[in-house]
C-alpha cells in the first residue's frame, strides 16, 4: 500500500521555501490591514505568529510535517495563534503564494551566485597580474599554434564569467515582477493592493494576467539555464586544469588539497576536485532538462506538475554554489611553472605564423609567405632542426626578403608582445583588458 498524501505532497523537498513563505505571508498580511480586508487587531497577531515561527525555523527548529510548506505553516501558524490564522490565507491561493516564494529564492540564489562569481573574477585578475610574464603555448586544435601570455588565458575565463553574470542580471529583470494577487488563476474579488505587496518584497513590479502568473516558471528555467552555462563555462577550465596537470605537460601545480593519491599507484596525483566539478555539469544539464520537460505542454493555469520544479531549481544552484566555491580556492592556489610553459613553446613550430606575417610586412602577399613557412617547417621536420636554430643562410635559401632580425621574431615572448591590437595577447594589451574588466567588478 503506497502513502499517497506523501506522493502528491511536497514538504520533504519544500520546506526549504519555509524563510521566504513567512516572509511574504507577513507582507501579504500587512497589505490586507492596509486595505482593511481584515483589522489591524487580527493583522497584529497573525505577523507576531509568523515572526514566532521564523525566528525557531532560524534556531533549526523543524515544523511538523504537512502536504507542503504552504499548509504546514497556516497549522503551526493556527496552533499557535488560534484561529484567527486562518485569515491569513485570504484573497490568496497556495498556486500565487508558490510562484511568489520560489521567485523570491530565485532572486536570492541569483544573488548569491553573482557575488561567488564576482571573487572569482577578481582572483583571475589578479592571478593574471602575476603572470603577466608567464608565456604559453595558445592551442587551436589543441595542437600548439601561437604563443599567449598566461594572463591572457586567464582572462579570457574572467571574460566568460562576465557574461554569466550579465546572464543572471537579466534573469533577475524577469523573476522580479511579483504574482501574489493572482489568486488561484482568475484574481480575487477582495479590494487587495499588489503594487503595495510588490513594495514590502522588493519585486519591481506586479504580473499583468493572473493565468499566466500562476503557470509561470520561465525564470526558473532562465535560472537553470544561467546556471548550466557556468557549469560548462567551469567544465572547460577544469578540463584545461587536468590536462595542464598531467606530467606531460606540468604547467601547472595546484595546492595537494585538491587532488587526492591512488590506492594502488603511489606515484599520483589526481585533479579530484576538478574532475567532480566537470561531473556536476551532468546534473546541472540534467536539471534543465526535467525543468523543461514538466512545463511542457502544460495547460493553463495551474497544474500539480509544477510541484516538480523546485528540485531541479535547488539541484542546480546547489551544485553551482559548491562548484564555484572550491574552484575560487582551487585557483588561488594555481602556480604556473614558467619554465615548462616556456619550454613547451619551443615545441610544435609556433612561431611559424609570425615568420609569415615577417615576410608579408616586408612586401609578399600572406598566401605566398604561408607556403614557404610551410616548406620551412618541413625542412626543418626532415632535418630534425626547430625554427630557432636554423640558420641565417638557411632562412636565406627560403627567401631573401629575411633579414637578421628575423631572430627577434621566434622568441615566443616577444611573438606575444607584439600581438598589441585591441583585445590581443600582448602585455600592453591586456593591460587595458585589466582595466576593462576591473571596472566591471563589484
Ligand atoms: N505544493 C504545491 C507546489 O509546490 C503548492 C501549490 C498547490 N496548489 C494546488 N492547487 N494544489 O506547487
């Protein structure tokens, strides 16, 4: 025999809405004084009640269980008050009052991702500031193609991070408009005043048709959305934490507290922390994806599916929050080693491009120059040279558009430092892209 009460109910997973239920009941109940649905006398008591209730629910007290949060606190608010608590819920249904509560910890959770997300920026910077004279091989493919200034990498996270955030703000536009009012579907025939309950909330402003209001969850699913595009945005970092990790490439060193050893290899070193991050990028998109699917094909208005948004709301943000949070400290704690990044440069021909750019500034048409920089790398691929350590007469039988100081421009350093266009590699380049993502940061 199935509990049926406890399958149609929601209060194990609901009760997490119980802070800002009693926060907008209390502002619900203040307009219903205001517009003397019901009197001040009455109004008191029920907002001494709830205040009784949160202040316990902050000490960790737990209310009794009901069907959901909604009705376990009008019984708690009724066994504590009388029945005068039972006036509470007019000109309300529990279909406006749950698009309210989960709007309003949306708002919250939007709130507390942007500021984790802000730090992390700000240690990106940072850590950019003191790489400004780590060079790296850049990778298209990833085959090494041109060298970068590790500060460039890192920035280019901070950058991606800046569009999450623009991402979230947007969101925030949209969950900050309030639905209270909207009753059950069709409004209420009691004289309530909305824009005076959207004031005490801090909602912007109040829904324009009860129907829409009441099935809406379209910023819980921008919400999910905006937290699976930072779960892909960590995934590529982490992914690029693992690899750089690896002996083979040893770019990088990360404090031993976010790897862990093997059981059986004594040797390793495992990028733990990173890898569970790129894990939770599976439940994040996974979180999307039952969110869509439960509103789908809905009909107007409400429909008890909607019970089954919140888990995929809370999952999200609760692995985005920890996610964020161990990165922030796995970053910090991030030491490139120069010397293997440098080295690494010397591998894999990268100066190539910059002999072709060479030779098309001094008057060869790009296509041109590509091809002998292509039979260059060639020979030296037969010869088992690298680009730096050809010799003048050597570069000399490829064209004699070279000069001496075609040597300048195979140090991978100097490669970096000259790309100075706007948004480039180079040293002086990023000084001003640190400027400009400073001037975005709280
Ligand atoms: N627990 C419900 C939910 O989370 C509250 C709304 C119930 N409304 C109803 N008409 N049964 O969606």
């Amino acid at each position: 025999m199935q509990n049926f009460e406890q399958f149609i109910g929601s209060f194990s997973f609901d009760k997490r809405l119980g802070e800002v239920d009693i926060i907008a009941s209390i502002a619900h109940t203040k307009m219903l004084m205001e517009t003397s649905i019901i009197n001040t006398n009455d109004g008191d008591k029920i907002i001494f009640g709830l205040n009784s209730i949160l202040k316990d629910l902050q000490t960790g007290w737990s209310l009794p269980e009901e069907e959901d949060i909604h009705y376990a606190l009008e019984k708690e608010l009724i066994r504590r008050i009388g029945e005068v608590g039972g006036r509470m819920h007019t000109a309300r249904s529990r279909n406006d009052q749950v698009a309210t509560d989960l709007r309003m910890y949306v708002k919250q959770e939007i709130n507390t991702i942007e500021s984790i997300i802000n730090k992390f920026q700000k240690i990106l910077v940072r850590k950019a500031e003191e790489n400004i004279d780590v060079v790296m091989p850049g990778f298209t493919h990833l085959q090494p193609a041109q060298p970068i200034l590790a500060a460039h990498y890192l920035l280019a996270y901070a950058w991606m991070l800046d569009r999450d955030k623009q991402r979230l703000l947007d969101c925030y536009k949209r969950t900050n408009v309030l639905p209270l009012g909207s009753a059950a579907l069709a409004g209420t025939s009691f004289p309530i005043d909305r824009n005076f309950t959207a004031k005490l909330l801090g909602f912007e402003s109040v829904t324009e048709n009860s129907l829409d209001a009441v099935s809406d969850r379209d910023f819980a699913i921008e919400f999910v959305f905006c937290m699976s595009m930072i779960a892909l945005h960590l995934t590529r970092f982490c992914e690029e934490i693992i690899l750089w990790m690896n002996p083979e490439f040893a770019y990088i060193t990360l404090d031993d507290k976010f790897t862990s050893g093997s059981s059986i290899m004594p040797q390793k070193r495992n990028p733990d922390c990173a890898e569970v991050i790129r894990g939770k990028s599976g439940r994040v998109f996974g979180d999307l994806i039952a969110l869509l699917t439960v509103v789908k094909s809905l009909p107007l208005a409400y429909n008890r599916d909607l019970q089954e948004d919140k888990s995929p709301v809370f999952d999200a943000f609760d692995s985005m929050r920890i996610s964020l949070e161990v990165i922030v400290e796995m970053v910090e704690s991030l030491k490139f080693v120069k010397e293997n990044t440098r080295k690494s440069t010397e591998k894999g021909f990268i100066a190539a491009t910059e002999i072709a750019d060479y030779l098309t500034k001094q008057g060869m048409p790009f296509r041109t120059a590509h091809g002998i920089v292509k039979n260059i790398v060639l020979y030296c691929q037969k010869n088992n040279k690298t680009l730096n350590n050809l010799s003048f007469e050597e570069y000399n039988k490829f064209s004699c558009l070279f000069r001496q100081d075609i040597f300048e421009y195979l140090d991978a350093g100097n490669i970096a430092n000259m790309k100075t266009s706007y948004g480039a590699t180079s040293k002086k380049s990023i000084t001003l892209q640190i400027q400009n993502i400073k001037r975005t940061l709280k």
